[in-house]
C-alpha cells in the first residue's frame, strides 16, 4: 500500500499508513480544543507538510463544518464552534429552492405554521455562505382564502388546544345549507384537504362524527367541558378519509343524495386551448391523459362529489365534450338552458 502525502510519523521511526480524513479529524479535534491555531503549529502538531494543512480545511468544509481564516500575524485557522455538527452544505440550486419555498409558503394563508418557518428558515440562510441572498422569485395565489391569517390562526391554535386538552368547543357554524347553527363538538384531529382546513370530531347537534370547515366558523369558545379519548370503534381516521379525500360510501357526512361522496368516472373530451391546458393538472384519482392530436386531449378519471364534476365541465364551456357519464351531460345541458334563459 502506498503512503497518501501528509502521513503523520508518529515517532521512532514508525509511520502508519494516516489517511487524509483519519488527519482532518484530528486537526478538528485540535481547533475545537483551541481558539487560533496557525497553520504552522498544526503542522507540527500533525507531523505533516504545512502544504497539507489547507487540504485538511477543504475536507472539514466538505464534510459541514466551518473554519474561519484569520489572517495577520498571529493569525490561522479557527473552529465555528457553534457548528460543531456538521452545518448544513447546500448548493446553489438548493439555496434557490429553500428561498422560493419561502415565498410560496408565505403567500399561502392556510400555511399557519409561517412565523415558525421564517424562524428556522433565517437560521438554514444564514448559515448557508453566511449569506441571506435569495433568488428573484414572486409566488401569487390567485385564490386565496378570504379570511384573515390571523383568525384562521387563531381557530387552529383553539381547535388545537380542544384536541390536546380534549375539552368540548362550542361555535356558531354555517353549514352547507348556508344556515348558520350552534354546535358543541369534540375535536379529533386538524387536516388539510383542497388546500382547505378542516377538524373532525363528535357533533352533540347531531350526536355522530362530522367534518368541519374552519372558514365556515362564524365565532368560537373553549368551553371547560372534557370529554373522553375517542375509542378506535367511535372514531378511526382511516375509516373517514384517505389521501384520495373523503371515503365512499359514508353517511356521516349527511349530504343530500345527489351529492354523496362517491367518486364518479367521467370522461371528457378537450377541444382547442384546453387540449393542452389539461395535461397540466390533476382533476382527480385513476387520472389517464391521452393527447390525440394537437388540438384535441382525452380525459378521463375519476372525481369526488356530483358538484365537482359539473363545476369542471362546465368550467371549459363549448371546448369541453362529455363522453361520460350520461347524467353529467343531462345535467349540464339542463344548467345551460337555465343559464340562456335567465340572461
């Protein structure tokens, strides 16, 4: 085996075969024992060539760590003793990754965990470089919530409290019938679904488990009424939604029976600009996109909840034929004639 340059000669003639990384720790464990170390004295105290010292630098900055190079003349090398785990290397194209993250979760209201993550995320960019530079980038949320960041912080940090503490929170609700009711429900667990905020829980109104929309709160308290765990037969996540939404076939939701939520296949096809617009986005599960030609796409998939289907048909107006389902069509058509006799 050859010897790598800068083996360290340990004394009476025996020098063992140190590598380059086996020297570099050792030299970290010299600057975090000291403030100021030249480059000199660590070379002497590492029986290695003064050439060699950079090159230990250059595999302890590799590995995370930071060292600083003093100059002048009692200057040298010293130890970021603050990050004496390895910090975080990162390179450009990551940089302008985290620093576009910011802005687009930022410009997201439902993102309630903001003030946190500027935290963290000024902490990640200064240590990056020493440098808080970020890329040129704007993010715009073209439908953002209505409602203030603030109050939906607010309903969070209340629904959170009710879940950890299991106390009941009473609240004025306006439901889907656009009537507003008072309900006392018991929290279970907050979820995001369709970049919305939703807690489940126990409704006393209607003695059963329903979802909730935190827009919809009209005002809230947190009573000082407890209630009890939630048993795995009353209440198990699993059985209500999945990453797909909401489950089929469950009553819970009381939905009238136009609009339950069972998933529909539908099968669409696009016409003109939409043709290309389609292959952008993902309308529902099983989605399969076949381009026919350029002026022509395929659509086919399977969406939840009857409303959405028509919302997205008649979202693409005259570039949009429906192939499937028939009661889609039927639907539609009978919107449309609505629509051209009211205007």
């Amino acid at each position: 085996m050859s010897k790598e340059s800068g083996a360290i000669d340990i004394g009476k003639g025996i020098k063992p075969e140190y590598t380059r990384t086996a020297a570099s720790i050792m030299m970290l464990q010299i600057l975090y024992s000291r403030d100021i170390v030249s480059i000199s004295e660590l070379a002497s105290l590492l029986q290695t060539n003064p050439r060699n010292i950079p090159e230990y630098k250059k595999e302890l900055q590799y590995a995370g760590y930071l060292i600083d190079s003093v100059p002048g003349r009692y200057g040298g090398y010293r130890l970021v003793k603050q990050s004496i785990f390895p910090a975080v290397k990162l390179d450009k194209s990551e940089i302008t990754a985290l620093s576009q993250s910011i802005e687009y979760l930022l410009m997201k209201k439902n993102f309630l965990e903001r003030d946190n993550f500027l935290s963290a995320m000024g902490k990640v960019m200064s240590a990056v470089n020493g440098s808080t530079e970020t890329a040129g980038f704007t993010a715009i949320d073209q439908h953002g919530l209505s409602i203030p960041y603030d109050e939906l912080q607010k309903r969070d940090c209340a629904i959170l409290s009710c879940i950890n503490n299991r106390l009941v929170l009473n609240m004025d609700f306006l439901s889907s019938d656009n009537v507003t009711r008072n309900r006392s429900i018991h929290p279970y667990k907050l979820f995001i679904y369709n970049q919305a905020w939703f807690v489940i829980g126990y409704c006393e109104l209607v003695k059963g488990i329903r979802f909730f929309k935190l827009t919809r709160i009209q005002s809230f308290s947190v009573t000082d009424r407890k209630f009890s765990k939630p048993s795995k037969y009353l209440f198990n996540e699993s059985d209500y939604f999945d990453k797909n939404g909401f489950k089929v076939g469950k009553d819970w939701t009381k939905l009238p029976s136009d609009e339950t939520d069972m998933w529909h296949h539908v099968k669409l096809m696009m016409h003109g600009r939409p043709a290309m617009y389609v292959r952008e986005f993902v309308y529902g599960r099983n989605q399969v996109v076949t381009p026919i030609d350029k002026n022509n796409t395929l659509l086919e998939c399977e969406i939840q909840y009857r409303y959405n289907m028509i919302k997205l048909a008649l979202g693409f107006g005259s570039d949009c034929d429906i192939l499937e389902p028939e009661w889609l069509k039927t639907e539609v058509r009978k919107i449309c004639k609505a629509v051209a006799e009211k205007y």
